[in-house]
C-alpha cells in the first residue's frame, strides 16, 4: 500500500511541476507577443495611483497604449479601474486625465472605473464594449500580467489581442520578472478555480 502511495505522491509532484512549467513559459511566452494591429479598441489595465499621479507601472502602461494610439492602431481609448479604500480618485481617472495630457482627444477615451480587480475590471470592459458596438481591442498591460488578461478577456467574449508594454518595473530585471511570473502562475490558479486576486 505505501509504494503504491509514494508512486502516487511522486506522480502528483511530476505533474505539479511540469504544469508549473508549462505556465510559467506561456506567461513569458504571452509577454513577448505584440499583437497591436487594426482594431477597435486600446485597452489599458489599471495600476496603483497616488491621489491623481500614476504610478511608475500604470505610466509604463499609458505611455505605451497612448504610442498605439498615436500610431493609429484604434480609435478608442479605454482606461480601467476603481479605487482602493482610501483613495481621493479612482485609477481610470488618473489614466484619463494623464492621457489627455499626452495628446490623447477626451473624447475618444471611455473608462471603465468600477473593477478593483483584473477579473472584475475586464467583466465591465465587455459590457462596455458592447454598449459601444465594439468587437475587437487590444490590450495593454505588463508582459507577465498578459496571459491572464488574454485568457479573461476572452473568456469574457471579447476578441482580443495584446501589445505589452516593456518597460514596467515589474519586469524591468530578471529577478523582477521572475517574482511576477510566480506571482501570476498562482493568479491563474486561482482565477480556473474561481477566485481572483488584483
């Protein structure tokens, strides 16, 4: 009975281990794939903010989304995310109004302001979408964190593609990318069991 349990044990930890690596790879995988072509939509997920002043990670990820735009990829712009306990505003709001300072037109950004996680974030981005007419976007966000967006944005019925931005300090050095590479693997853990972190 205890071979057969230790062969047991020993075939879970194979099979842990090589889901774990197979995840992981698909994260960094994802992470280096720029899909930025024609559509409808720029999709820029939401970051911490300081009482209206993005942080240096929701920077990294508008100046990259406002350089799609400028390049013509859509003609909408839509910024996410609410506020923490605490906060004066939320970080759609932080993220539109530092778009419109790069050159962005305020009325080509729609905002999403509600969701304080990617989950919950990408759930009211459908319903905009939709209210809007609109089918294809593009999303922008940090290379580690893309899969999941990908994989909740189209479980969530959007057709979408991503354009992550590289130069976050979440991924700015090696060991910053592998913590959030951890990071994610157990985010996706967590969302296919039905639960969700930021």
């Amino acid at each position: 009975m205890s071979h057969h349990l230790v062969r047991l044990l020993l075939a879970a930890m194979l099979g842990g281990s090589v889901a774990l690596g197979w995840t992981a790879y698909r994260i960094w995988d994802t992470g280096t794939r720029d899909e930025r072509g024609s559509v409808d939509a720029i999709v820029v997920l939401g970051a911490a903010q300081y009482n209206g002043r993005p942080s240096s990670i929701l920077r990294a990820r508008l100046d990259h989304a406002v350089g799609l735009y400028e390049a013509g990829v859509a003609p909408w712009f839509i910024v996410t995310g609410g506020k923490a306990e605490g906060d004066r505003t939320t970080e759609a709001a932080t993220a539109r109004a530092y778009a419109i300072r790069r050159g962005v037109p305020a009325g080509a950004i729609l905002f999403e302001d509600q969701g304080r996680t990617t989950w919950e974030s990408l759930r009211n981005v459908a319903a905009l979408l939709t209210g809007q007419g609109i089918s294809r976007a593009v999303f922008v966000s940090d290379r580690t964190h893309m899969l999941r967006v990908l994989r909740i944005a189209a479980d969530e019925g959007i057709d979408a593609r991503g354009s992550p931005t590289t130069s976050s300090p979440t991924d700015s050095t090696f060991p910053n990318r592998v913590e959030a590479t951890i990071r994610e693997t157990g985010a996706l853990a967590l969302y296919f069991l039905g639960a969700e972190i930021r």
